[in-house]
C-alpha cells in the first residue's frame, strides 16, 4: 500500500469519521472503500481499434515535390530553412 495525505472540508471529514465509527472501521478503509466503489461505476474506456480514435486523419498536408514527406522530411526542411539540401 502506499502513503497519501488526503484533506476534506470539515463536513466531509466528520461524516466520514462518523460512518468509520458506525461500521466499527478506520477512516482510511472507508475512504478506500469509497475510491473503489467510484473506480468501479465509471471504468476507464480502453481504446484498442483505430476508429475509437475519432482524430486520427483529422488532418491533412500538402506534401506536394516532397512525398512522401514522412521518408524526406529532411529535404522538406532544408527547402524551406534555406539549407542545402543532401541528395542520395
């Protein structure tokens, strides 16, 4: 388990200690208690197929004398740096 400092406003805090007192627990097993119980209505979604990411081809570029741009990138921006290009 791991260590945290937690603060709660003071209603917060006395309701919790007053619930932690009812059910004969510590504080801290009815805050963890609470934090699962909250993980577990809302699970986290995972994304595992490419349309779950709604942005992927969301853009496009003009790659125009450059394409593929992604394997002569280097050229693209010596162009327009004003560097001198290296050709293989």
């Amino acid at each position: 388990m791991k260590r945290t400092l937690i603060q709660f406003d003071e209603e917060t805090y006395l309701k919790l200690r007053q619930k932690a007192f009812e059910e004969k627990r510590s504080i801290s097993a009815v805050v963890r208690e609470m934090v699962d119980k909250g993980f577990a209505k809302g699970k986290i979604k995972k994304y595992r197929l490419a349309q779950d990411f709604s942005f992927v081809g969301a853009g496009s570029s003009k790659q125009e004398k450059f394409a593929p741009v992604s394997e002569r990138h280097d050229e693209a921006l010596a162009e327009i740096y004003g560097a001198p290009r290296k050709r293989k």
